[in-house]
C-alpha cells in the first residue's frame, strides 16, 4: 500500500503548513554561505521541525494537555521569525524570500493562536502579531 499518496488528504493544517515551509526553507537554506548552512540554516530547519513535532504530538493528546505541546510550537514559530528575520538582515536570503517564510509563520501563529484559543475556551489569543512593513524589507 502507497500510503504517501495519502498525505495531503489525512494531515494537519497545520502541519501541511508548517511541511510547506520546511520544503521552501530547505530551499533557502541550501544556498546559504556553508558556515551559516550549517549554524543558522541548521538552527531555522531544526526549529520548524521541532514545531512539526510538537504539532502532532499535541494533536494527539486529550484536550486537557494540547495546550503545553502547542505553546512550544507557538514558541518556536516566534523563534523562526527572528531566525529568518537574521538571514534576511545578513543578505543570505533576499526580501521577496522573506516575506513567503513571513507569510507561512503568520498563517501557522493564527492557526495555533485559534487552537490555543479554543482549548482555553474564549481565553485572550495567542496568534502574534504579523504585520510585516513591506516597505522597510525593499532594498
């Protein structure tokens, strides 16, 4: 049985957002200079990754411990912000690449901010801020 073909039908929002944004990072990452490939393009991976699992690890506990694995992944959406934030600032990626990853981490915060929300039963949210100024990412 060819249960990859089945991926897109059974996953997570969530996570096929968070899978998009790992395959456009690995992307961005390959032609990263090779010392920073290997720190802050190891680091940004790592960190999406790490949000992927704690993602699914989440979705499958009761509703009453969701909340701790979701945080974490909120955390690290929060984290990659400032990572890719770091490449932009250092020109290892440019600003139209930037905006995408921007992009992904905005719909994947609103999509853990409304998750956490609902757990919380109409506490405050917790989807971050994403208002990106395109004009101060022009060059």
């Amino acid at each position: 049985m060819n249960n990859h073909k089945n991926f897109a039908s059974i996953e997570i929002p969530l996570v096929k957002k968070l899978y998009e944004l790992y395959k456009y990072a690995h992307k961005s990452v390959s032609v990263f200079p090779k010392h920073e490939r290997y720190s802050l393009g190891e680091k940004i991976e790592t960190n999406i990754l790490e949000a992927i699992e704690a993602v699914i690890f989440g979705n499958a506990q009761p509703k009453n411990f969701k909340d701790a694995y979701l945080l974490r992944a909120n955390a690290k959406v929060e984290v990659l912000k400032i990572l890719f934030r770091l490449a932009m600032d250092n020109e290892f990626i440019n600003s139209t690449q930037y905006l995408k990853t921007e992009e992904y981490l905005c719909e994947s915060g609103k999509m853990l901010g409304g998750w956490i929300k609902y757990l919380h039963s109409g506490a405050a949210g917790y989807a971050q801020n994403c208002n990106v100024d395109r004009k101060s990412m022009r060059k």
